[in-house]
C-alpha cells in the first residue's frame, strides 16, 4: 500500500486500481449469526468489530487498522419493505463518553493513511502477486539502499519505521481508497440483505475504561437501535 520502507518495498495489486465500485461484502444467512444484532422498526441489523488479523487478511496490510475501527455491518429488511441505507444513520460511542463518531469515507481512509505515512509510523504489510512497487529497499549486493518503483511480483510481509520521504504515487493512493470504497457499506435502497465495512477514526476513540464495550447506534425511522460491540 503507502509505504516508505528500508529493506523492504511498497506493495499494490494492480486489480485494486482497477475496482469499479463499493460492492461490500456477503451478509451471513442471519443477522444472529454476527456478534451483535437486534430487530426493531422491520428491519434486522448484525455487527461485528474486526480484529487486527481480520482486517490485515481483507487489505493485506495494518494500515487500515491502524487508521480505523473497522466494523462489518449487515442490514436484512422485511421483504416489500425496502430500507435506505446510509452512513449517516451509524455512529459509534464509547460508554462514558458524550463524543458521537461518525463513520469515514474511502477517501479520508486513504487520506488518514497517507498522513501516516508521512509521520513515519511503524506498520505491517503483505504483498503477494503482481502489482506496484514503490519505495525504498537494501540493494542485497552493496548493501546501500535504492529507490524502487514500478511493476513486479512478490510476496512477503514487511514491517517498516522510516521517516517521512516523497508523496506517494496518485496511483497507489487511489488504489488504497478503492480497496476500502469495495467493501464499504454500500448506500443507497436495498430490498434484501446487504452488508459492508464502516470505518471509524481511532483517533477519536478515548477509551476511559479499557473494557467498555464500544456502541455501535444505527438510526432507523423514528428509532436509535444501539449494538454492543464486544
């Protein structure tokens, strides 16, 4: 993804510049079978938090995780009964705390990834296939370091801490929003059983107590369904 790495390179699958669109993810046979759900107003919701290895294994890299608190949402209306679906209608709060947080388009994740970058923060990543290379890697026969860029096939992990360098290609940075754009929530009427990814800032999460359990509150009609994340 956005990376300045030292003995190691930037990754991005050419497949993900190439995304067409949020499409989501495949909603469970029942809103029972995510680790929070309720029913109420003829709708049914189901909730999980990702963990770290969750969303490492959906975008191969621990960027994403270390930017946002990625929850998998699911919405099952009645049938004949459409809802609308938005991102609007989700926040997240954490008990003891009065701050609302609402959740992030693709573009500011890639955007708080980028910044990130630039801070020179320590992160994981994953690579495998054919894709785009950019960064900085130790040339294994001087042992110097050299730019990299351009495409290559490769697989590995890498865990990087460089300081910030030059801004990353608009390429990768695209790629990096359409990855998180592909499994968002997708907006809009649904009829059936729709499900996707909302991403909350971390930074706005101040746990006061370590074990309070975030809130996940969807507005639904003239109702505040409100879901225990565990």
């Amino acid at each position: 993804m956005l990376r300045r790495l030292c003995a190691s390179i930037v990754f991005v699958g050419v497949a993900l510049v190439a995304t067409a669109g949020p499409r989501g993810t495949v909603p469970k046979a029942t809103a029972g079978e995510y680790r929070a759900h309720a029913q109420r107003s003829g709708i049914e919701i189901g909730a999980s938090q990702l963990s770290f290895d969750q969303v490492m294994k959906a975008f191969n890299s621990s960027d994403v995780d270390r930017c946002c608190i990625v929850v998998e949402v699911a919405l099952y209306p009645e049938r004949d009964n459409p809802v609308s679906v938005s991102m609007d209608d989700f926040a997240l709060q954490v008990p003891g705390n009065d701050a609302i947080i609402r959740p992030y388009s693709a573009r500011a994740v890639a955007t708080t990834i980028e910044q990130y970058q630039d801070s020179g923060k320590t992160s994981t990543t994953t690579h495998v296939g054919a894709g785009y290379e950019w960064g900085t890697e130790i040339d294994p026969v001087t042992g110097q370091p050299r730019k990299v860029h351009g495409a290559s096939t490769d697989t590995g992990t890498s865990v990087t801490n460089e300081p910030s360098g030059p801004p990353p290609p608009p390429v990768v940075i695209q790629a990096v929003e359409d990855k998180v754009a592909e499994r968002a929530l997708p907006e809009g009427a649904a009829s059936a059983a729709v499900a996707g990814y909302l991403y909350f800032p971390r930074s706005m999460v101040n746990k006061k107590k370590k074990k309070a359990a975030l809130e996940l509150q969807y507005a639904v009609k003239d109702q505040t369904i409100v879901l225990a994340l565990p």
